[in-house]
C-alpha cells in the first residue's frame, strides 16, 4: 500500500507540473532570453537551449502536448480495439474479416507507419496522433478477442442470449464490466507504449515544430550541446522517464491489490500430522465474524466432511486453512500441515467449479506439466499420462491436446483432482467432488480417492452435501451453522443413509404436449454426441435427462433453448417448430423456454447486483415497470428461499447454494411454460435441496412443465415422470414406476 501510495504521489506530482507548469513558468517557453545553452544559475535554473530559451519555462509548458496526444490516442485506440475486439470475440462469421487486417497490422513496425502517415499529412501532432492510434488498437483488439472468447460460454451471458438479448447490449452490459482486469492489466502497457511513440516521433522530427514547446522536441533540438548544457536534455528525458514508470508501477498495484494472508498453512515436515486448526477464527473488516473458533485435528490418511447450510462458513473454513482468505478478510489461530519425508507437496485443491480451475487458455496436458514442473518433482515421459489414468481419464495423446472447454464439467472435475493429486500431498481439499457426477462416477471417484488415501496417507478434507456418497472416504464430520461449530463427531451409520423422500406425481395424462423433440441430432466439431433421441413433454410433466459425464446431457438442454444449433431434427413448442438458433426465435418463444446453468458460480455477471439480474427478465420479457419490477424480485427471492435483501449484494457476495437459488429466482422472472434445470440443487445443502424440489413441485402442479438434468436420486424420485437415459446406445423414454417413501 505504501509502494501503491508514492507512486500515485509521484505520477500526481508529473501531472501536476503539465497542467499547472504553464501558470507558473517565469519566461514565454518560445522568447530566447539569454545566450545559449547558458549553465544552471540564478534567473534561469535550468539554464537556456540551442537558441537562448529558458529550459525551466519550456519544461514546464512541454508535457501538455506529450499528455493530451497521448490520452486522446489511448481513447481512440481503446474505442476501436474494444469494439473490434468485442465484435470479433461474438460473432465467428466476421471474425477472420477483423482480424486478418488486425494481425497485418500488427506485424507492420510502428515508426514506418509514422514515415507514411506523416508524408501523407505533414509531420505534427496529427500524424503522431493517428500512428500511436493504430500503434495500440490492434493490440487491444486481439487482448480484448481473447477474454471475451473466455466470458462467452459464461453462463449469465447464454442467459442474456437465451432471453434475446441484443449483441450490443450483451458486449456492453454484459461483457465489458468484466473485461476490466483485462484492460487495466493493459492499459499501463498500453499508455507506455503510445508515450513512447508520441516521444520518439517527436525526438524523430515527426511530432510538433519547433518553436513549440514539447518535451522529446527539447530532447532532439538540444542533442547537438548535451556537453555544455547536460539539463536541456536530461530535464525532459528525465521527467519522460518518471512518467512512463510510474504509470506502470501504479497500474501493476492497482490490477493486483496486495493480498493480506493472517493465517497460512504452515507445512511442517515429518510432524506426523495431516492437518491441525487450532482457535481458527475469520473477521471481516468491519469486525464482523465469519467463523468463529473452529478447531480440528485429522491425522494422515483420515477424511473429514465439512457440511451445513450454504453460506455456513464452509468455503471461509478452507480458505483459512489453505491460507487464500479473499481481500478484506483476516483470520487469526493457527493451522498447521504436517507432511512426512516422502511427501513432497504439503496441500492440493479442487475448487467446486472446474472450469474456473483451469486455464482455458492451455491444453490439458499442459497445465498437468505445468504443475508436476512447478511441484519440483522429477519429469518421466509418462507422468501427464499417469496422472490422466489416475482418475480414470484416458491418457493419450488426443485428450491431452483438449483444451478446458472441449470437456465435459465431470471430465474437467477429474483432470483437476488429477492435478491436485500430483505428488501425493499431505492433505486435499475437495469442494463439492460429487457434484454433477453421474452414480457410476461418483462409485469410481470414491474408490479411486479411497485407493490414494490408503495408499499416500493423505488426509481429505471435502466440501459436501452428499454425506451419503462420500462415507467411505470420510472418518469425522465437521457440522457449521453461521460461521459457528455445530458438532464435530465421528461418522456413524446414519450418515451414510440418504434421508427417505416422499414421491408425489401429478397425474398429467391425457394433457397435450407442449413440447415436442423428434428425431433430434446434436453434434460438436461434426461428431455426434446424441443421435437421433425424441421425446415429448406435457404441461405439469417432468422429463428427466441422466447419462454419464460427457453423454450430452448439457448440450441437449442448450440444443433446446437455441443456444447450440441443433445438426438436425425437429424441436416444436405448442405445435410451432422453433428455429434451431436463439436469435432467430421470437420473444414470446425464448420466454417460454428457460433453462438455468449448471454451474452457479459461472450462472450469474459478478459484475452487476442480484436485484438487477432478475429484474431484466421482468422488463425485458414481460414489460414490467421499474416499481412493479422491484417488488416482484423480492417476491422471487422469498419464493426460492433467499432473504429479499441479498438483491443488494453482488454475486461474490454469496455462496454457491445461494448463487444458484438466484439463478433459478431469474430464470422464474420470465414466467416460462418450461424450466430446464441443469443440475440445479448439486451445490445445495440437503434443507435448501428440499426448498428447491418443493418449490419446482408446486409449480409444476400449477402447470409448469420440467426437463431437469440430475443425478440426485431425491430429484429423480420426486419430481420425474419419466427418464431419459443418454448412455443406451438407442435411447428411449422409460417412465419412472413411483414407489412409496419406506
């Protein structure tokens, strides 16, 4: 903060002198009012130039030229790499037109550009100003490509798509706000580089004439007399200097805060100990506590569940623990990991949401590398494939050249335990591991983890609300409520019991279905991934879609809502076939088809407050006014069991069970005829799970037809009519036979 502090002291000390140097120059920057190149002394305290002008005076006039062509250049370059670079990150069709002129530009030096903007124009402010322009836009334009083509799949931007949207409403609205780590991350490079160009093409000849003031003209003009009069030239060379440095010193602090870390996993070889967190208390910096005085002790190769409700302090229990606290939280107590000799990594991580995990940037078999190389462990030919075959992934050379987003979210769930495994760790922490997991999955995910318990003795410490699932790899179980311990205890036999459901099925026979699927094929990069399935759906109905990670669960329901075009078939909505992309759906079709993201940090814009995520339905889809508005968010939020005034908060604010209890509170705005639900209660603890299912029965009774995307058997058991199981090679509709509770 004191580094950030002086250098936002010093670059506001630099702009200070170009706006107030002119009101305070002794002399006219342009009248010769001495001999030249007169040494520093009294009357002119830099001494004069090449012609007898006072340095100080022109010095103090010079920067304004510098910085107002330099501001207004980045202005322009950033309005046109923005909007390129958006335009180009959307909409793949006039992709290649933007960008192939870009990349030719790109590879063009800067100051030939200059030598022929400034034949064409004249050497000046113009010339200088139009070459540092296109200097910097191309540069931006493919910054700015790459990161929306990262935010696109985001899931709180299909849903601005499925509820159509317009593209500059979803470039600005949606996109922008969270490019700002981009741009800033840019924007001090950037502003170097185009001070860099106006400076040169100034000191070139190319920028202003003299007799105007400017600090790279005082440079070129007083070359000739640096041994009389050394400050003519280093004045301005200096203060150039200061300039650029500190805008990139401040801009690196600004993008990246200082992180305050009070507590840190301390590893502590040949200990003897997995874990240890003794008095483990976190506070906010208004003082308010988080969690409250949690203490645990798990020896080497034990597990330890921590469960409650969402937003009981679980995910703030591993930070402390992982010594990863977010800024603004401080935690005090201590926690130690031990590690015996033979363990080389002391923590491993699999965070809830896999593709937040993974660089989409590198391929599969890279980012393994990049970890074994980083982890100071010896590299064999085989070990990315070793590590890929651990966790049950194919290994070759294929899968390896994946990139994150050609996954399914199993598949990248396991590439990250994959990771996390590496160098068998003193202690993995896993949250939520069984989360979108089919039930074959979730048997050999236990049982592989069960194998390297045994077999490492590494300590787990797993994030669930799947007690049940996980029992054979969990020995104590850690109970939060509000930050504050609940129970800590032993594992018994009632914990690997699910609780029993009651099964209610509307009886919906004879209704007319409201959607119909025939014959519907969906492909990725021309490879099928369902053949042909059909099925029909009647108001009040609830069609199940289950499968194995990577049968095509996810793409179906986005096949039905426009936002992955179907290869062939029909999708008909009360007898009307809709057009297989979003955008050429009418208004009326895109409300009546909702489909709420499976992955809820990924379902909402961290950059806009809930209140306003799930008023834009309303307006946009039902014309409600602002007030009207307003008061039917509230209503929404009550009804899916969050507290009204959580509209205020961001999505950062909230935990994964209340992130996606807002998705679905969004998706209910627009009053739709189908709900398609994409493993909605996974991150739910089992009360709001039940709130959830509840709530989806009662409107189904009232109508509303369900396709929900589950493995959770207390969704299966009491909302699905019938399934659908993508893993038979011809799959059919099966209707579910209801079984009583008991």
């Amino acid at each position: 903060m004191v580094k950030r502090t002086g250098w936002a002291l010093v670059l506001t000390g630099i702009l200070s002198v170009v706006a107030l140097g002119p009101f305070v120059a002794p002399y006219s920057p342009t009248a010769s009012v001495a001999a030249p190149y007169r040494p520093p002394g009294p009357g002119h305290l830099l001494g004069t130039d090449v012609v007898g002008r006072d340095v100080l005076s022109r010095l103090l006039h010079g920067g304004w030229s510098l910085v107002s062509i330099s501001a207004l250049s980045l202005v322009i370059a950033y309005a046109l790499g923005l909007t390129l670079g958006l335009l180009a990150g959307l909409r793949s069709r006039v992709d290649p037109w933007i960008m192939r002129p870009v990349d030719a530009i790109v590879v063009i030096p800067w100051f030939l550009v200059l030598a022929v903007t400034a034949t064409a124009l004249g050497p000046g402010a113009a010339a200088v100003l139009l070459t540092s322009s296109l200097a910097a836009a191309p540069w931006i334009a493919r910054i700015v490509r790459t990161a929306v083509h990262d935010i696109a799949g985001a899931g709180y931007v299909e849903s601005a798509r499925a509820r159509g949207e317009p593209l500059w409403r979803i470039a600005v609205v949606e996109i922008l706000p969270n490019l700002r780590g981009v741009v800033l991350a840019d924007a001090g490079v950037r502003l170097s580089g185009v001070i860099s160009v106006v400076a040169v093409g100034g000191f070139l000849g190319l920028g202003l004439r003299s007799p105007a003031p400017d600090w790279a003209l005082m440079i070129t003009e007083n070359r000739p007399g640096f041994g009389m009069q050394p400050w003519s030239v280093l004045a301005p060379a200096l203060l150039i200097m200061v300039l650029v440095v500190s805008v990139n010193m401040l801009s690196d602090r600004v993008i990246a805060p200082p992180r305050r870390r009070n507590s840190t996993a301390a590893p502590q070889p040949d200990t003897g100990e997995g874990l240890r967190a003794e008095q483990l208390t976190v506070r906010a910096d208004a003082g308010r506590v988080l969690l409250e005085e949690v203490s645990v002790r798990l020896a080497p190769g034990r597990g330890l569940a921590v469960i409650g409700p969402s937003g009981a302090g679980k995910t703030t229990f591993v930070s402390a623990v992982l010594g990863a606290l977010p800024p603004g939280l401080s935690a005090s107590g201590t926690v130690t990991i031990g590690r015996s000799g033979r363990l080389r990594r002391a923590v491993g991580f699999v965070p809830q949401d896999p593709a937040a995990g993974l660089n989409p940037a590198l391929r599969i078999g890279t980012s393994i590398a990049e970890i074994i190389r980083a982890s100071g462990l010896e590299r064999t030919g085989d070990d990315v494939t070793a590590a890929l075959r651990r966790v049950g992934l194919p290994g070759d050379r294929a899968f390896r050249r994946r990139f994150p987003h050609e996954l399914s979210g199993g598949q990248q769930q396991r590439v990250l335990l994959a990771m996390a495994m590496i160098g068998d760790p003193a202690v993995v922490v896993l949250d939520e591991p069984t989360t979108g997991l089919d039930l074959r999955a979730r048997v050999d995910l236990v049982e592989m983890l069960n194998a390297v318990r045994r077999d490492a003795a590494t300590s787990f410490v797993i994030i669930t609300h799947d007690l049940p699932g996980i029992t054979p790899l969990v020995d104590d179980v850690l109970e939060l409520d509000a930050g504050r311990v609940v129970s800590y205890r032993p594992i018994s036999d009632s914990d690997s019991r699910a609780a029993a459901v009651t099964v209610r099925k509307p009886q919906c026979s004879g209704r007319e279905p409201i959607l119909q699927v025939e014959a519907l094929t969906v492909a990725y990069r021309s490879r099928n991934i369902v053949d042909s399935i059909s099925f029909d759906l009647a108001p009040g109905s609830c069609l199940a879609l289950t499968g194995v990670s990577g049968a095509g669960k996810t793409t179906v329901a986005r096949a039905l809502t426009g936002l992955h075009p179907a290869a062939s078939g029909t999708i008909r909505l009360d007898g009307t076939v809709l057009p297989p992309g979003t955008d050429e759906r009418t208004t009326p079709h895109r409300r009546a088809l909702q489909l709420i993201p499976q992955n809820p940090a990924t379902a909402l814009n961290p950059a806009h407050r809930i209140g306003t995520q799930i008023r834009r339905p309303l307006t946009l889809l039902r014309g409600m006014e602002t007030t009207t508005a307003d008061l039917e968010v509230s209503r929404l939020l009550t009804e899916v069991g969050l507290d009204p005034d959580l509209a205020t908060l961001r999505p950062g604010e909230l935990s994964g069970g209340q992130q996606q209890r807002v998705a679905l509170a969004r998706a209910l705005a627009a009053d739709p005829q189908i709900l398609i639900c994409d493993e909605i209660t996974a991150s739910l603890d089992a009360k709001s799970q039940q709130t959830v299912i509840d709530l989806l029965d009662q409107l189904r009774r009232g109508g509303l037809a369900l396709l929900v995307v589950s493995h959770q058997s207390a969704v299966l058991d009491q909302l699905a009519d019938v399934v659908l199981d993508l893993d038979d090679p011809d799959p059919i509709v099966r209707e579910v036979t209801a079984r009583a509770a008991g």
